[in-house]
C-alpha cells in the first residue's frame, strides 16, 4: 500500500476519532496493563460504566483496532480491519496515541485508559515505539491486572483458543494440557511481566489482583477510582456470572499437571484460592 493510501486511511481514522469525541483534554490518561484471560475485559467494562471515564479496549491488538461505538458503549464493538489504518497506527505511533487515544474527549471526561496485553508490547519494532509514545505521555498512570493463578489464566486461554468464545468461563469441556506448552507459558508470562514493569518503572502503579477484585469488588474498585481522581460511583459490567469448576475437574490430564509443577514455584497454582463465581476471564 502507497504513502497516499496510509495518508487517506489515516484521515478516515482520525475523523471518526472526532466524531467520538470532543475537545476536552484535561483528563488523566492511564493504561490497564495485564496479561491474557486475567479479567482486563471485565475490568475495562466495569470502567467504561463510570461516566467521568472513557476506557478503550485492544487498541494495539496486531491484526485490528478495537473501539467502542461510541465513548460510553462497550456493548457492541466497531472493528477496523483495513490495512491502511493499521498501517497508519503501526507507522506512527506517537500520532496515534497522542491525536487518537489520548486525544480530545467530552467535557465531562476525567480520565481515559486503553487495555494493553503484555505481547502487545513485545518485542517487535513497533512494539517498542508504541512503548515509548506510552511512556511519553504526560500524567500517565497505570493499572497493573494480575492473576496469582497463572494456571487458571493458561487453562482459561486454551479453552478460548478451542471454543473460540473468549467472553464467557463456563465450560463443559475438560481439555489436557501439553506439559511443555504449559511451562513455556507460565515462562513467558513472568518474563514479559517483569520487562513491563521495568519499563514502567516511573509511571505510578495501582496493582490490582483478580482474585481480590472477585472476592471484595466494590472495596478495590473504590480504590482504583481514587487512584484516578474520579468520583466513586457504582461500576457494573454487562459481563454475567458464570459457574466455575476446580482445577482437577477442568483439566483431563490434572494428575500429570500437578507432577510437574510439583517443587516448583508455580506449585501454589494447583490450589483454588477462589471457589465462588466468577466473572469473564478476558
């Protein structure tokens, strides 16, 4: 694709970034970093449902850029797919965080976020652009989304991965887990976590666990609110509840799992720490 088209994608992008928003700029910008299936979904929901917060979703995801409909709509999602939008978004980082994430929004507006995935600011070159234009973004704060059960999160994407239904956590399947592929994953995962959190060193961080904001939702949500300077409100998600099963129900070959990880320091993960209901994993 030629200069012209990515210039003419590129205007295509930028006016509909308009007629989502407005001129407003004095907000506090934030980003919700997090790995796989550890609830970004639902905590970007749970966000977009306060009105002084505009919350984006995947909009670094490699193969399409997510946004909502509209500033307060996350129930349905416009995805642009057009080469020339990415490319432009690829090709210029910093315009695109600065002009069309962190851009002019609505009067009302106090603060604006996007969700990150770490493997979204891997290792290619674009990747580290996108992390420089971020970490050169004025105000920035950041929400940092852990899950303490990685196994529960690998468990999690494999089942997305086989069903191709990444909102939802109940599940009839029982799938076994390639053993290899599991380690390399609990690997990467703490890899990638700990090279973003270096890189992240100066921006202030709100670590936030998803295993606490099941157990006492409204308590960490009060204080993730403080932490952005909006007034507490009510948060609700559109994301319903869902039945989950333990690990040694949910996993064929459990057995051969628990031995592996037996003596190591994911071994904790063979443990439920959380046997009510849960919420969407995404």
């Amino acid at each position: 694709m030629g200069w012209k088209n990515i210039i003419v994608a590129s205007s295509n992008l930028l006016r509909l970034r308009e007629n989502l928003a407005g001129s407003h700029h004095d907000y506090l910008p934030f980003l919700i970093l997090s790995a796989p299936r550890s609830g970004s979904t639902w905590l970007q929901s749970l966000l977009s449902s306060h009105p002084a917060i505009v919350c984006h979703q995947e909009l670094l995801h490699r193969r399409r850029i997510e946004l909502p409909l509209d500033q307060k709509s996350f129930g349905g999602i416009f995805k642009w797919t057009a080469k020339g939008e990415l490319l432009f978004r690829n090709f210029f980082p910093a315009t695109f965080v600065k002009c069309f994430v962190y851009g002019g929004y609505q009067e009302n507006t106090r603060a604006v976020g996007v969700k990150i995935l770490y493997e979204h600011l891997e290792g290619s070159r674009t990747a580290r652009h996108f992390l420089s234009s971020l970490l050169a973004t004025p105000r920035l704060k950041l929400i940092h989304l852990v899950r303490r059960n990685g196994l529960r999160a690998y468990l999690s994407h494999v089942l997305a991965l086989k069903t191709k239904e990444w909102r939802l956590v109940s599940h009839t399947e029982q799938p076994s887990l390639n053993i290899g592929a599991t380690l390399s994953y609990l690997q990467r995962r703490e890899r990638l976590q700990a090279q973003l959190l270096q890189a992240f060193a100066q921006v202030p961080c709100h670590t936030l666990f998803y295993e606490d904001l099941i157990a006492q939702t409204e308590a960490e949500l009060s204080g993730l609110m403080r932490f952005l300077q909006v007034p507490e409100r009510s948060l609700y998600s559109p994301l319903v509840r869902q039945e989950r099963r333990p690990l040694a129900d949910s996993i064929a070959n459990f057995r051969e799992v628990e031995k592996a990880l037996r003596g190591t320091h994911w071994e904790n993960y063979l443990k439920d720490s959380i046997t009510a209901k849960t919420l969407s994993e995404g």
